[in-house]
C-alpha cells in the first residue's frame, strides 16, 4: 500500500510539476517563440476561415521579427492560459490580458500593448449604464476582468459566465440576458460586423492596461519582448496595425 502511494503521489508531482520555461538562449537558438492565443476575440485575436490572424496575432508576429524569431501559435482556452504559462508549457500569451494585481502574483506582464476597458453592450432601450444595471442579468466571458469588475456592480441579478466572449454576444443576441460587457473595441467592432440595429454599446465600466504575459522569473524574455514591442512602436508598424483594425490610436498614454 505505502509503496502504491508512494507511486501516485510521484506520477502526480511529475504531472503538476512546474517546468521552467524557455530562457532567451534556448528561444533564440531554436529560431522560434512558442506563442498561445485564445482565436475568439474579435478583431484582436481570431480566425478567418483557418487562419489565425487579428491585431495582437500581427503584433506579435511583428514583434518576433524585430527579434529575428518566427513564431508557432497554439490557441488555448483563454481561462487555461494562465495556468499554461505558470507551468512554463509556452513562452508567452497574448490574448488581451489586462493587468491585476492577483494575476501579477501567477504571471509576469510586459510594458502594456493597448489601453481599453470593459463597455456594456444591451438592447438600445434596455441597461446601457452601470446604474441601469440594477435588477438585471448580465453575460461575461469566465476568466475575464469582465467578470471581476461586474461582480462589484451593485444589485445584479444575475451573473452569466461563458466560456467564450462570443457565446456572451450570443446570449445577448438571442435576449437570454440582459446586457453583455466586454472589451470596448471588440464591443464596437462586434456591433458593426454582426449588428443588430436594437443593440448598442453603452457605458465604459473600468480602465485596464492590456499587456503579454509570460512566465514569473524570465527577466531577459521579458525585456526582449519589451525591445520587440518599443522598436515596432518607434518605427510605425504599431500605429499602421492600430489604424487597421480601429481606426485610432489604440496604446496607452
Ligand atoms: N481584457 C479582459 C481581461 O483581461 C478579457 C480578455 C479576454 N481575452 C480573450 N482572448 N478572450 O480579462
């Protein structure tokens, strides 16, 4: 009996064991980042037909060529992802990741790639304001800044979790709740893609800073992906990509 516990428990510990993940030197000398992103967030990562593509896909694949790497994409689940690269299974995520404070305690973040905040979405005569919210029931994706924030929303109903950001759009749509909130570009570019003229986007809930993460301890990664990030803002491919996919200018002030 003890010999079979002892067994499991060291089958287990290889199994939730963290790996380290990738220093700079094993990246650069295998040519390529091991990258994740989630594929469902609309316009800033997801696919058209079979490709992966988007604001933060083009990003990080501009970034990557500053740093003379390609990239090999993975998309995971996006309330996987922390996890993923705490266990040191990819060198970074990139899928809208604003910054808090918990998620800082699991995961390093880089200088942030764009600022936003979390916008209520709702039938335009139903809650487009957080005071409206009051009595109502509300869709967020699991795993989202979405979903923290809207629990501090005074007097809601309910509180609806999926596990993707379109499946919350959807039950928007087919008017099993209220109201959705979500990232406040995607909201817009969600409505002018697949609009239903009875719906609008409504008021700005919280700020966030949107940034990669990475593994904790991993100093040099972090300030590659950091030079990445500031050569292609010095020299204009971040404004072209903003200009793109928003029509503005998308980094933080
Ligand atoms: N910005 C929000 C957050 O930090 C949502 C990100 C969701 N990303 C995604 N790829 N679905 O939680």
């Amino acid at each position: 009996m003890k010999r079979l516990l002892i067994t499991v428990f060291a089958a287990l510990s290889v199994l939730t064991a963290p790996a380290w993940a990738r220093d700079w030197q094993t990246i650069q000398a295998s040519g390529k980042l091991h990258a994740i992103t989630e594929g469902a967030f609309y316009p800033f990562n997801y696919f058209e037909g079979q490709t992966l593509t988007g604001f933060e896909v083009e990003l990080a694949e501009a970034i990557a060529k500053e740093l003379g790497l390609a990239i090999e994409w993975r998309t995971v689940p996006f309330d996987a992802q922390i996890a993923a690269i705490q266990q040191g299974r990819y060198d970074f995520a990139i899928a809208s990741h604003g910054y808090t404070e918990q998620r800082a305690k699991a995961v390093d973040f880089t200088n942030p790639h764009y600022c936003t905040g979390g916008m209520i979405a709702a039938r335009k005569d139903g809650p487009l304001t957080v005071k409206a919210l009051a009595g109502k029931t509300v869709a967020v994706q699991i795993g989202t800044s979405y979903l923290e924030n809207a629990r501090k929303i005074p007097g809601l109903k309910a509180l609806k979790t999926y596990k993707s950001d379109p499946e919350a759009f959807a039950a928007l749509k087919a008017g099993k709740v209220d109201a959705w909130i979500s990232d406040r570009f995607l909201v817009k570019a969600t409505l002018e893609k697949n609009g239903d003229p009875n719906l609008a986007a409504g008021e700005q809930v919280f700020y966030e800073r949107v940034s990669m993460i990475l593994q904790k301890n991993n100093p040099e990664l972090k300030e590659k992906l950091n030079e990445g990030l500031a050569a292609i803002m010095r020299n204009g491919v971040y404004q072209r990509l903003s200009q793109k996919y928003f029509g503005e200018d998308v980094s933080c002030p």
